[in-house]
C-alpha cells in the first residue's frame, strides 16, 4: 500500500511541545499505513535508501565533519570521537546493513501454532508490529539508519532522537531516508529525526503514551538510568554489559585462553566483553600464569582477588568489591579464583547484568547445569562472549540487547520489534 506523502514539520522558532505531538500524530498515521504494507514496498524504501545514501555520501561526511570540529572543541574523547565518524567504510558499511536486511524474511504476518482445538476452530498466532518505536541514542550517527531500517522493515513506525553531538550528521542521513521514502511511495513520515537538541524533548517523549508503543534507549548508563526511570511508555533496554567467563574444573585449557583472550581483548568498549573472568580453584594453577601473561601483553590492566594476586602480585591490582560490579568497556579485567561451578554460579547470579555468560567446559552435566541455573539472556558453552550480537545469532541486525524478561531478551532483531496476537479461523462455528 502506497500513499502520498506528508509535509515536514519544524522545531524551529515553534512550541517544543506542539512540535513533539506533531510527530506522535504523524507517527502514528504512519504506523497504521505500514502495518499494511506489503515487503516489498518496504524493502524497495530500503533500497532507495541506501541509494541515496551512496549518492550523498559526500554531503553526509562533510555534515559529519561539522560535528566532529564541534566535538574536537568540546573536549569529547578519543573513543567518542571514533563512535561519532563517519568515514567511506562506515557509509559503505551503512549501505550493505541496509541490503542485509532486504533480504531478512519479513516476520509481519508470519502465522506460527496454528491448531485445531475439540470445538473444530483453528488457533493460532500472527505476528504484528509494535506500532510507534521511540530510540534515544548516543554519539554513533549509524544508529540512525540501522533504527530506521529495522523498524520500517518490522513495519513500525519510528521516532529517533540521536545526541546532540552528532546532529548535523543525522540530518543528513534523514535527508537520504526520506528521499528514498518519497521514492518508495511512502509516507516521509514513517521515520521522524527530531531535528532539536533541545533536552526538553527526551523527557516529552519519555511520556508521549498516546503516539509511542516502546522506547529503546541506546547510549550510555546514564541515558539508560534516566529512560527507565522517567518513562511511562514501557521500555526495551539493558543497563550493563557485565559478562563473565567461568574457567571450570573441566575445561579443555588451551580453548579456554582462546575464549578467554578473545573474550576480552577483541574489543573493549562493547557490551558483549568479558569484564570478570572466573577459575575453577583446582585449575588454576595450570591456566592462570599463561593467561595473565597472554592478557598482559595485550596491555591489560588486572585486578584480581587474594588467591589470583598470589600468581603474578606486581602486575595484578587488588580487586574492590566494586569491581565485581564493574562494566569496564576498557582494557581492565577482574580475576577471581572460586572453588568450583555453585560459587561461579552464585557469583555470576549476585554481581552480573544478566547480559551473557560462558563456560569453558568438557563437562556435559556442569554445560548443563550452567545453561538452566544462570539467569543471563545468552548463556554459552566453549564460545566467546562476543558472539552475542544479532548478526551472529542470525537475526541479520539488531537494535539492542535486552537483559530484560518482557518483551524481548537478549539480541532484539526484526521479530524482538513485533508482537503476536491469536488468531481464529472457523466455518460457521458457534460455542454451546
């Protein structure tokens, strides 16, 4: 289904608070247009995207650049600062996540437990979008796109507020956005930017029940604490990426430093990164050494409890209570030495964000007993707490982890953005 399309609002010189139900309006229109759009509309808004993106790369990154001279000036940090560029391989990278989820299937009106019950009906489910999707994020301008896409692929409607910081570039990608939502036939509207850096827009939107369905904060603590804190509307987050690695009694060791090193070392500043490393008491002595030399060279920090100190006390800190609680995202790691697979549990239960934990184990049973008791949304067995993420789970991308039981756990892909309702089929049937 294919409609003309809306005319832009502006914030500019208007009512911060007429500006925002403006969109909520706009947004919901939208949502009830897209809920019955056929995939291949939506897949060719996709395409038509990413062209317009790659014909105004040039503009994107000299709109980036305006933000990055701003940021240099603000005193951001290195790392805020690569989160916030916008090179050719980032765009080209823009471009291929957008082909990437054309060709996912489309979850909307996918028909799942379909059955037949005593009375002769049929039940079963549909999946259906959420409706209005509102994003709060920070400093990395390609959650722009990678919000938007997946929320007209799962045919939601979205609102996206990105930082201030990385306003000029958001314009810009919204530019190539809408473009492709004119070509496409579809309504500008189906994604909104808000285009104010004013604050007072968060805390409207946070509240904005009557237009917006869900609120997916992405960004640091910080956001996420104030989202959960002042939202009416419900919310899909996590707070803190506090993985673990637990080094059990069983473990092949020389797979367990592979999964431990790269646990660690592949990146620092994602949430997917182990932060505390635990060891079964009895291997420690076998594993331990090789592993703090391993992470050392990597230019590690190490802090570790007592009984870890005890292997290399010069270059291992002494661990604080704190630090068990600790979501580094740097080259910082805590080592604690524990007496088998209850305590790893126990302490991963009590001190962990319910992210995702690993066991490096030959055990069945203990793999088993690991996967049931730990109350994370990935659990792993002999793998690397890096490979949670959507594109490695198969979902293509995804807009966040939740570490969250309602709605969505772990990785939300295309279907965490959608909903079930039941659905019957009959001939005439009538209850007696």
């Amino acid at each position: 289904m294919r409609v003309a399309v809306n005319n832009e609002i502006s914030s500019d010189g208007g009512d911060i608070e007429q500006y925002m139900a403006q969109l909520g309006r706009q947004a919901r229109a939208a949502a009830e247009i897209l809920a019955q759009t056929d995939p291949e509309a939506k897949n060719d808004a996709l395409l038509k995207i990413a062209e317009a993106i790659n014909q105004q790369r040039e503009l994107i990154k000299a709109e980036n650049q305006k933000d990055m001279r701003d940021a240099e000036l603000n005193g951001l940090d290195a790392a805020l600062l690569d989160r916030l560029l916008l090179s050719d391989a980032r765009i080209d990278a823009m471009i291929e996540g957008l082909r990437q989820i054309v060709s996912l299937p489309d979850p909307v009106g996918e028909i799942s437990e379909l059955e037949y019950r005593p009375s002769g009906i049929q039940v079963g489910k549909m999946r259906v979008p959420l409706g209005v999707i509102g994003i709060i994020y920070e400093s990395r301008p390609n959650v722009t796109i990678d919000a938007a896409a997946l929320c007209l692929k799962s045919g939601n409607a979205s609102i996206l507020r990105g930082g201030k910081e990385a306003i000029n570039s958001n314009q810009a990608i919204y530019q190539c956005i809408k473009q492709g939502l004119k070509l496409a036939g579809l309504p500008q509207t189906c994604v909104q930017v808000i285009n104010t850096i004013d604050r007072s827009a968060v805390g409207l939107m946070l509240n904005m029940q009557e237009s917006i369905d869900v609120i997916i904060p992405r960004g640091g603590k910080s956001l996420i604490e104030r989202v959960s804190s002042e939202a009416s509307i419900p919310v899909i987050k996590h707070l803190d990426g506090l993985c673990h690695v637990y080094i059990d009694d069983g473990a092949n060791l020389s797979k367990a430093f592979d999964i431990a090193l790269n646990a660690k070392t592949r990146r620092y500043g994602v949430c997917n990164a182990m932060e505390t490393l635990l060891v079964a008491e009895s291997v420690a002595k076998d594993f331990l050494p090789d592993m703090i030399s391993g992470l050392i060279e990597k230019g590690v920090e190490l802090r570790g409890s007592a009984s870890t100190r005890q292997y290399n006390p010069d270059a291992i800190g002494v661990a604080s209570d704190e630090d068990w609680e600790t979501e580094y995202l740097a080259p910082i790691l805590s080592i604690k030495i524990v007496d088998g697979l209850e305590q790893a549990i126990t302490h991963i239960n009590h001190h962990g964000s319910h992210h995702t934990d690993a066991i490096v184990t030959e055990d069945y049973s203990r793999a088993r007993q690991f996967l049931r008791r730990v109350d994370s949304s990935s659990v792993m067995v002999n793998a690397s707490t890096t490979f949670s993420d959507g594109f490695e789970y198969g979902l293509g991308a995804e807009i966040g982890i939740s570490t969250d039981k309602l709605h969505a756990r772990g990785p939300v892909g295309l279907k965490g953005l959608t909903s079930q309702k039941y659905i019957v089929y009959g001939d005439g049937h009538i209850r007696h």
